[in-house]
C-alpha cells in the first residue's frame, strides 16, 4: 500500500513554483524590499507582482529599463538585468497567488 501510494505521489504532478530554479527564486528576493514577500505589496503606491501575467511584467521591466517608462527607482534598478533574468522573475511573479 505505501509503494503505491509513493508511485502515485511520484507520478502526481506538482505545484509549477515547486519547480523554478534557485535563480529565479533569488532575483525574485531583490524586489522583495519594495514590492514584498512574494511579490505581494503591502504598500498601495507599490505594484504587487504576484499573479501578473509574465507578458505584463517583462514588458514592463523592459521598458524601465530602456528608458521609455518613466520612474523614480525602477529605471536605475532594471538596467542592471539582462533579458533572461527579467524573463525568470516575470515567470515566477506571474505563477505566484495574488
């Protein structure tokens, strides 16, 4: 009873976030200060990233960093991520629960 029961929680599949790369979840860390735990704000004049959809924050940090969005921090803060980095976060705010 107790192998089929773990075939079964093997096979069984998992939480997509159960998944990400210690990366993703890293870069995530740094936006934690402004944009909280989990990407979920406590501030209302702060986004919460939590549950976005990816297409929404990559374009966004994108456009931060290229200049063409306007911010008082968020431009200086995105220069410093390539693509791939901006894709992981965006992935992993996007699968988190509002």
């Amino acid at each position: 009873m107790i192998r089929t029961f773990m075939a079964v929680l093997a096979c069984t599949a998992l939480p997509s976030f159960a998944q990400e790369s210690p990366a993703a979840r890293t870069l995530a860390a740094t936006c934690a200060a402004c944009h909280g735990p989990e990407g979920r704000s406590v501030a209302k004049e702060v986004v919460s990233l939590a549950g976005l959809p990816r297409e929404q924050i990559t374009s966004q940090m994108r456009a931060f960093r290229d200049g063409s969005r306007p911010a008082t921090i968020m431009q200086q803060i995105a220069k410093g991520y390539s693509d791939q980095q901006i894709d992981l976060a965006a992935d992993y705010f996007s699968r988190r629960p509002r």
